[in-house]
C-alpha cells in the first residue's frame, strides 16, 4: 500500500500536465481501497497475483490491459512480472527504471537513483513521457487522499477521544516491524505522558495489536487494528497529534495527512528514499550497528539473531521526539 500512496504525486502531476489524459492505476487487492474517490484515476485495475492459477490470473490481466489500448504505461515496478505486462500492453510508449529487470523490453528508460526519495523517482518516470511539457509548477508532492462521508462517520463513531497518539508498530517484515515487548514499552511510556494511543494496522496485524492490548490492559490505549480502511486510518492519523511509526504503509498515510511523525527505522533506513517528504518527521534507530541497513525491504528474521536494530532502541527517546513534535503541531 505505501507503494501506492507514493505513486499518487505522480498520477496527481500527470493530471496537471495533461487534464484531458485518463489515468488508470493497476495494484494488488487490499491496496486499491486507498485509491477510492481521487478525481485524478479513471479506473483502478485490480491484479490478485497469489493463490490460484497464476498464469491464468496473469493472462487475464494482460488481456484487460491490452482491450484498453493504453497509449502509455508507466512502471515503476523494477520486477520480472511488470515488466512483461507492460511489454505485452503493446503500448507504442514504456516507461520504466533503468533497474528494471527486463529493462530492454522498455521504449523510455529512466536512471533508477537509490538514494532520492521515491516521490522524486516516480516523477522523474512522468518527465520521460515523450513530448510533456514538464513544468515544476504543476507538481505535486503530497499525496491526495479522498475519504467517504461514511469514512468519516465511521470514525467519528470509534474515535471519539482527544490528545491522540496514532501508534502503527507493524510491518510484513519482521525486520522491519516492533517486538510485541518494545511495542509495550513505547505505547506505555506514551500512556503515562497522558496520551489516548490508538492502534492502527491491517487484518494481518490483528493478533499482534491484541497481544499488545492484552499486555498493557490500559483504557486509554484504542485498538482499532483490522477494524478501519486505509481511508479511515488516513483519518485517524490526521485527528492524532503525531504518528509512531515503522517504516510501512502507516508513515506515507501519515506524510499525506500533515501529521508529525516519528518514523522508527529498524533494518533499513533513510537511504532507500522511503520518509515522509511532506510532513514534518523524527527518525529514531540505532545508528551504532554496523549491520544497518541489512536491506531494502525487510527479512523474515534478523541475519545475525540478535535484532539489536530495534531491541536496543529507547522508549524514552521515542516519547521526547513525541513532545517535541507534538509542541510542532500545536505551536
């Protein structure tokens, strides 16, 4: 999902340059909700890559793409499989990273810069389009998010505290994610600073944040893990005086509702160019480890068994860079 919430500068900078061009967005299922209501996406198509037959689902997909005659395709996927749908879209116009895979099926290559942050690296795939006009003043770097009055209704109904702390421990990587014992720590320490903390993640987060609420077993902590949408949790973030944060899908929410943020980085770090550009952020991790980063993205377990990037982290410190954003928001 925060895949998705990055490229959405992109499409909104698309949309500036070229009002009259309709955009269609292909992802994943259970990341396309965050997408709902944006004036600038025509239609979003969703691929399920998993489960089943995968080359029947990958036919199916290519033939949807194909019947629409895209007169573009944009990837800014550097993987084997969209890299072959974007060359059979039999689109005269393919952009792509130059780190692509596949990178000779494209028409227009783009240089793949590690370190420059995501948004920026995605705007640079709509500056390759051929004959665009590129003007900085049509561009867009926050993304533009669209709740639902039902969305808000929703969370009027579950949130109806103040002094909000949105607290998203988790991750699909373990790496990458809290231990349950240092998610304690940190929301205790912010309980006893007199914050309402509320937990926010997805259906696969939902034993985790229990587990979590079970060991702090404190009214002011609000588990809403599993129970709101990307829109809602978008929401909740906006109504909460700060974000913590790992580095997921939650801090991108988090950098397109203006909310601060403090962003906890445990085996990767700024380097790859996934931070809050837009929102005013802290960065707290353990920058004593000679092991970090150990990766891009995230391992199921730690290489080296000892998981020091986030075991050793403070929750002192963490709460200090709360205070200090926090007088931010409200200064």
């Amino acid at each position: 999902m925060g895949d998705v919430v990055l490229a959405l500068p992109m499409v909104q900078t698309l949309k500036k340059h070229l009002p009259d061009a309709m955009i269609d967005f292909l992802c994943i299922p259970g990341t396309e909700g965050v997408l709902a209501n944006h004036p600038d996406i025509s239609k979003v198509i969703p691929y399920d890559k998993k489960g089943g037959d995968k080359l029947d689902k990958f036919i199916e997909i290519l033939s949807e793409i194909r019947e629409e005659e895209f007169d573009i395709v944009i990837c800014p996927h550097r993987y084997t499989r969209s890299a072959i749908l974007t060359y059979y879209s039999e689109s005269k116009v393919r952009i792509g990273f130059d780190e692509n895979s596949l990178a000779f099926l494209l028409t227009n290559k783009v240089r793949y810069i590690k370190d420059k942050h995501e948004i920026y690296r995605n705007l640079d795939l709509a500056k390759a389009i051929p004959g665009i006009e590129y003007d900085e003043g049509k561009v867009s770097l926050k993304p533009q998010l669209y709740p639902s009055e039902e969305d808000i209704k929703t969370v009027n109904h579950l949130v109806n505290r103040s002094n909000l702390i949105a607290f998203a421990p988790c991750s699909k990587w373990f790496t990458k994610q809290l231990t349950t014992e240092k998610s304690a720590e940190i929301a205790r320490k912010l309980l006893l600073d007199g914050y309402n903390v509320v937990l926010i993640g997805g259906e696969d987060d939902i034993d985790y944040c229990m587990e979590l609420e079970s060991r702090l077993n404190d009214d002011s902590l609000l588990n809403l893990c599993g129970k709101t949408t990307a829109l809602q949790s978008y929401l909740v973030i906006s109504r909460s005086k700060a974000l913590v944060s790992v580095d997921s899908a939650a801090q991108h929410l988090g950098a397109a509702s203006d909310t601060p943020i403090i962003l906890i980085y445990g085996s990767t770090n700024i380097s790859f160019g996934f931070y809050p550009l837009t929102s005013k952020y802290a960065i707290v991790e353990n920058d004593k480890l000679e092991c970090r980063p150990c990766t891009d993205h995230g391992r199921d377990k730690c290489p080296l068994g000892h998981f020091k990037c986030i075991v050793d982290l403070s929750a002192d410190e963490i709460s200090k860079s709360v205070e200090e954003l926090v007088k931010f928001k409200t200064g």
